[in-house]
C-alpha cells in the first residue's frame, strides 16, 4: 500500500526494452519505439495524478546518434508526433527539454519549443525530456560555463556545478527506474543521482503499466534514505 504523504518528488525513468519487446513479437524496432511512446503518455498522467512533481524520461542518449540512421529519423519523428500538446493541457503540465539542443533535427526544435511555450505556466507537474543527452556531456559543458565566468578555483562549490547544469530548474531525482532488465544507468543524470534510490524491473518499457509504476513508488517507500547519517539518527530526526 502506498503512502499518499511519501510519494518521490521527482522520479528519472530509463526506458528501456523497446527494441527488444519489438523482436520477441516479429516486429520492426520501431513499433516498440511507438508502442514506448504510448507508454510515454500513460506513465506522465499516472504520475501527475499521484501527485509526482517531477518526472524524467531519457528519451534518446548522445550515444543513440550512432544507431541505424532509419531507426534515428523514426525516433525524431515520433519526438513530433507523438508528444501531443494535449496530454500537456489535460494535465496541466509543463514541458521542459534537457540535452545538445542545437544536434537536432530544425522541425523537432520547433515543434518542442512551441509545446515548451504553450506550457510553460502550467503547474501540475514538470515532464522533462532528455533528448540527444548525456551525463559526461552536460558535466563538460558545465565546466566550461564555469571557466568562462572566470569563477576561481577556490570558489567553485557543489551547488556552483549544480547551477550550472541543466537540470538547475528542479531537484535531484528520488528514485530512478530502469525497465528492461539492465543494471546499469547509461551515462544518465550522474551527478544528480548521487543519493537517489534505484528501481531495475525485468519489464520492457511498452510493458510497463501503472501498476508496475505503482510497485517502484512502494519498493522506494520501504527505503530509508540516509545520505550518510546512521538509521538511529534518521529516525531520531523524524
């Protein structure tokens, strides 16, 4: 059963297995790319209606330029077609895109700025979509931000790293799920997921559910997170 008061603030999701869900059926890759993104849909509106502010999906890695280029156009496409700006107004959610922005395709910056735009006031919860990202990409992009506004060495702080990258509009993940049977995080939100819980489920990401999103919030409730403290000092605190 899940605390209603204990739910993550902020969950990063990994969605992996598309592909692979694809082939066990005789299917193209890129079916499992758009089964993936009806999955996309009803994982954000269950989330917001659980009370998530914040949700993460990594959606195409800087390492994914390297796949077939036919699979990379359908990706690019599905960008497009299928974040539909009204499952942004239905829920009253806001749409935020992290990662090379200028590596993309003219059409997809477009249509992402616009559906940013259009939902920038909206309040319910941030749907933020990592595209053409990676950790070690954004941590040098950040370091270079830093030596241009000559910040000196000795006054480089966490929080001046923080600020820097381009996650600074919202908080560090609390849990992070993988789908698709892999125990790894792929170059993904490193230093933000420093104290983060981690959920790996065997489930191809188009076979992921509610419920299987229902079974990683009460797996992460029955942690205690302690970020170095012992467990007596935590719940002494409590």
């Amino acid at each position: 059963m899940q605390q209603l008061n204990h739910i993550p603030e902020h969950i990063a999701i990994i969605m992996d297995g598309n592909g692979r869900w694809a082939k066990a059926k005789g299917l193209p890759r890129t079916a499992g790319h758009v089964e993936g993104v009806t999955t996309v849909k009803r994982i954000t509106e269950e989330a917001a209606r659980m009370g998530v502010k914040y949700l993460t999906l990594y959606t195409f890695s800087t390492e994914n330029w390297n796949r077939p280029q036919t699979e990379v156009e359908a990706l690019m496409d599905l960008v497009i077609t299928g974040l539909e700006e009204e499952l942004f107004t239905k829920n009253n959610i806001r749409l935020r895109v992290i990662g090379e922005w200028d590596r993309l395709p003219e059409n997809v910056r477009r249509s992402l700025g616009d559906c940013m735009e259009h939902t920038a006031g909206n309040t319910r919860m941030t749907l933020t979509i990592a595209l053409s990202y990676s950790s070690r990409w954004e941590l040098t992009r950040a370091v270079q931000d830093i030596v241009k506004e000559g910040i000196r060495p000795e006054q480089i702080t966490e929080e001046t790293v923080s600020r820097h990258l381009t996650t600074s509009f919202m908080p560090d993940p609390d849990l992070l799920i993988r789908t698709g049977g892999e125990l790894r995080i792929s170059n993904y939100l490193l230093w933000q997921c420093a104290y983060t819980e981690f959920y790996f489920t065997d489930e191809y990401w188009p076979d992921f559910t509610a419920d299987s999103l229902h079974r990683a919030v009460e797996e992460y409730q029955k942690r205690q997170r302690r970020y170095g403290k012992t467990g007596d000092q935590i719940t002494n605190e409590q």
